[in-house]
C-alpha cells in the first residue's frame, strides 16, 4: 500500500539546539534535530544538550499492537508471483472495489493526520482509463514547533490491452519546499522520470532533473487494484493462493519495490448487526523495506493497520480531517537512559536492550555496530571508529554507485560541484577533505527544526535546516569529490533538562579505504558511539522501533 511508504516520508522527530550550547568545538554540547522521511525515511535528533523546552511526557509506551506470528519475509517476498489479474475484470470491478475511503492517522494513540483514496474510471479520447487519486496531510508537534507536510499522488493506468501505467504524478508540499515527481509513459514504451523541486521562497527557480526508466513500474494488472480484486474474492480462492504481489515504482528511490500482502487469518465479526469478513494481513515492502500489520474488511481495504508507533484507522471523512495536535511526538518518541559520561573520545558503549530492534541492518561499518538477540532482548556493542589505515585509493566496483547522483543528492549539480570545491579549498587528501566538508556543513547550515527539504541543491541554498539536512547536503558534496557516502539514521545521545535520552537522528558513512560514520550535523569525524545505527535510505524497518525500546543497562569504555 502506497500509504505504509508515505507514512515513512512524512514522520519526523526533530531536536533542536539548546541554550546552554556554549562550547561548538566539543561537540557533545550540541544538539540537531532530525527529519525522518526525507531520507526517504529517517529522523533527528541534536547530540547532547537541549533547553528546557516542556516537560518529557512519562507515557512513551507503544500502542497497543496488531499480533502477527513470525514469517520468513524474504521467503514470502521471493516465493509469491507477481499478480496477473486480467485487465477487464478490473475495469468492471473499479466502481465497486475502488470507493472513496478515508482514515485518521495517529501515532502513539494521538491524532496526527489524515488519508484518503479513490479508483475511478475516466473516459480521454474515447479510450477508458483507470485513475487512483490519494492524498495525505500531517500536522506534528516536535518539540514545540509544528510541522505540516501534504502529498497528492495520482495514478492512470490503461483500461484497455495491457493496463500500462500511463503516468504518476506525485507532489509535496511543505511551508519550505515544493516537490512533484513525474513518471510518464512514451512512445517508445519506456518512462521518463522528473523531479522538480523549488524554494517556496524562489519558485521560479526549480531544481529540475529527468532520467529515462528501462524497467517496467508496474501495470493495472499487478497495482494496488488488483491486490484489492484478489483480495475480495474470498477467503475459498485463498486455498490456491494467500499472498498477492503488487508493483509499484518508488519515486525518491527511482526504482521499481515488489509488495506483497499475506492473509494470516479470516473470520465473521459483526458490524451494526450484519455477520461481515475480517481479515488479519501481513503487508511487507522490498524498497524500502518495511512491514505493516493489517486488519482488512471483505474487499481488501484496510479497517485498521499499524506499522510500529503508527496506527491508521477508517473513519468518516469529517471525523479523519478533525486534526488537534496537541501532544509533543518528539519527546514522546525519545528513550530514557541514565549515560551521563558519554563524550565524544568514548571508545566503545554496551547497552542491554528490551524492545523490536530492526534485524539484518546493513551496517556496512561492521567494525563499529555489532547486535545479539537471545529470547529477552538485545545487547548492542558500539565501538567508535579509528581512523588508522584510512585511505581512499581505488574504489572497488560495489562502492561505486555511492560516489554518484541520487535522487535529491544532486552531486552533479553546478551549485554543489561549486560548494564542494569552496568547502575543501587546496585540500588534497581525501581524508582531509572529509573534516573540511564536516566542519564546513556543520558552520554553514544554520540549525533550524521544521526546514524539510528534499533536494540537496535548495538545502545549499536556503542553508538552513537540521540532521536530515546537514546528511543531506554532506553526501551529495562528498559525491561531488567522489568520496563515497551514505545517509544512515538511527538515534544519538541528547540532554534535556539534565535528563538523557536517545533522539532520533540521521548521520552519514563515508567510505575511506573501508566505512566510518561521521556526523555533519554534530561535527564529528568519527562519529561518538551514542550513534546507533537503525537503518538506511533502502530499509525502514526501524520505524517499528520507535516508542518501544527501553535500555535495561549499558556499560562504557573510557
């Protein structure tokens, strides 16, 4: 479902600097904030210090969860077949499967926005053609500021031979930025994707690029539609079958994500007196990767789903656009701990852990992250990382694509080429380079919450912004010198009033003869060992973590 990765590009959590920040140069007397899903998923948090803003809320437990048994989730996502459900059947479904629903989304039980979805038949040309419109608004209060984001998206599909995509169009909108990506189907049967993203300040000045896509971003035949179809004919066809596979094409990646929806259970409930079908559903993603825990009504449409603190609800149009947000998320999402002598030269941390820590994370810095589970939690093992031996040298083939243009890290940009350059000045060694970009994003990007912005180039230019934007602009000016880097997230250490907490935050590894984490927004080559790696740009797991963690105890090596 096209809403469990929308989720995951609007939550943030965000820290901001405190006013006892008075020595810069020890970088544990700074805090940054974090933005989750411009990284297309991941939020901040400023390391170890923050004023006292409001008091931490004492309710930080989970809601109550969806229970779905353990699943071999690779085996489920390689073993289901793509859906192939025939076109026309789908056409004279649509009215019936497709109807306008909308949903409350919370976190944490508290009422942070609203979704909305429609199918519907459109005649262009004389030929039909099936058309799905979704929409979502959040409103959030992180640490005492509010941030609102909206994203329409709209889908058009032939009615007709094969059901090609015939376009996607998806904007975002923020007070900041406005981005709209664009797929559209050509002549010659491949896409052409553009991004365009603009300043509110300066919308006469997009950032546009455009790239051609080979690969196929799916068809009526295999869309959310035809899981919807599946789905609805009941619980008999699911003796052959009890798992559909949809595709879709993931604008903020440029690729084509497999989803497949697995019916776990089935059963008649009643509701306002009639006997009607229930189904409990595992819903996981391939890019990134996530899962999502569903209650499902006959036709396959969602009655109640959740994916970690988050939880959507149906409900009627007036009651899911009543938005009230009251409650401070950002504090609500933090993990109490009691580490009061973390600095930044702490050579290595152990934390004793209870909680849904995200499993199979590509660390790639294996040195640094190492995780056990045994049957009543976890234990991590944090080293921070030494910079001997470190050299750039010649870049193995399997770290090539991080030394080139994503989308939003805009590495090829004349503005960026231009940064980078000003940045390292004479600089030569590549590890030279490193502390020069480090410091120089650390000093030029003002450290300001609720500044969301999607594309490195009007970071560069607004130079304003918090973690999400500092890893950001770093990775695309460290690709512009053709240093390897990535944007990881997890959480960081951070004081509020003189309590200690993990945020969530967003970092950067950057590859120098092998992989360490550093952190532009904090200024820190390496990185301390209060960064917990959870997850990267490809894996949202850790989006399950949130609001259920808990530190049992931890031990530090001075």
């Amino acid at each position: 479902m096209r809403l469990l990765f929308t989720l995951l590009l609007l939550f943030s959590v965000s820290c901001k600097k405190g006013d006892d920040d008075q020595d810069k140069s020890h970088n544990n007397n700074r805090v940054k904030p974090n933005h989750l899903p411009n990284m297309n998923t991941m939020a901040a948090a400023k390391p170890h210090t923050m004023s006292a803003m409001q008091s931490v809320p004492s309710n930080m437990g989970p809601a109550k969860k969806i229970s779905v048994p353990a699943i071999d989730e690779k085996a489920l996502m390689e073993n289901t077949p793509l859906l192939s459900v025939p076109v026309k059947a789908l056409v004279e479904n649509t009215k019936s499967l497709g109807g306008e629903m909308w949903y409350g989304l919370y976190v944490m039980g508290k009422k942070m926005g609203w979704y909305t979805s429609v199918w519907e038949l459109k005649t262009i040309a004389g030929k039909t053609y099936v058309v799905n419109n979704q929409k979502i608004h959040i409103e959030l209060i992180n640490l005492n500021g509010k941030k609102t984001s909206t994203i329409s998206m709209e889908f058009v599909y032939q009615g007709f031979d094969k059901g090609l995509l015939v376009s996607q169009i998806i904007s975002q909108n923020s007070p900041m930025e406005t981005t709209t990506y664009t797929l559209k189907l050509t002549s010659s049967g491949d896409y052409v994707f553009t991004s365009k993203s603009a300043l509110a300040s300066a919308p006469d000045k997009p950032v546009i690029k455009t790239t051609r896509i080979k690969e196929n971003p799916g068809t009526l035949s295999d869309s959310e539609l035809a899981t919807l179809y599946s789905v609805s004919q009941g619980p008999k066809s699911f003796a052959k079958s009890s798992a559909f596979k949809s595709r879709r094409f993931v604008h903020t990646h440029q690729m084509v994500s497999h989803e497949v929806l697995k019916i776990l259970s089935s059963e008649k409930v009643a509701v306002s007196g009639v006997a009607s079908t229930v189904h409990k559903a595992l819903i996981i993603s391939s890019i990134p990767r996530s899962r999502f825990n569903a209650l499902l009504d006959a036709t396959g449409k969602i009655l109640e789903g959740q994916i970690g603190m988050f939880t959507i609800k149906r409900e009627e149009k007036k009651t899911a656009m009543n938005i009230k947000a009251i409650d401070d998320l950002g504090f609500m999402a933090m993990i109490p701990s009691d580490i009061h002598d973390l600095t930044p030269d702490t050579k290595g941390l152990t934390l004793r852990m209870k909680g849904s820590y995200p499993k199979d994370i590509n660390y790639f810095n294996t040195k640094r992250y190492r995780v056990a589970f045994d049957n009543s939690g976890f234990t991590l093992t944090l080293q921070k990382d030494t910079t001997d031996g470190l050299s750039l040298g010649a870049i193995p083939k399997e770290i090539l694509p991080y030394t080139l243009p994503s989308p939003g890290v805009e590495s090829d940009h004349a503005v960026i080429k231009e940064m980078a350059q000003k940045a390292v000045g004479a600089e030569k060694n590549p590890i030279g380079r490193v502390k020069a970009l480090i410091s120089f994003v650390s000093r030029t990007i003002e450290d300001k919450m609720f500044y969301d912005f999607d594309s490195a180039v009007n970071v560069a230019k607004f130079k304003k912004g918090d973690c999400t934007e500092h890893s950001l602009l770093f990775t695309a000016l460290a690709r512009a010198l053709k240093i390897p880097a990535r944007r990881v997230g997890g959480v960081g250490l951070v004081r509020i009033q003189n309590r200690r907490l993990f945020g969530y935050h967003m970092w950067v590894q950057v590859w120098l003869g092998r992989w360490i984490d550093v952190d532009p927004t904090w200024n820190q080559f390496p990185a301390d060992v209060s960064h917990i790696m959870m997850g990267d740009v490809m894996d949202s797991q850790w989006i399950q973590s949130i609001g259920t963690l808990k530190i049992v105890s931890h031990k530090l090596q001075q």
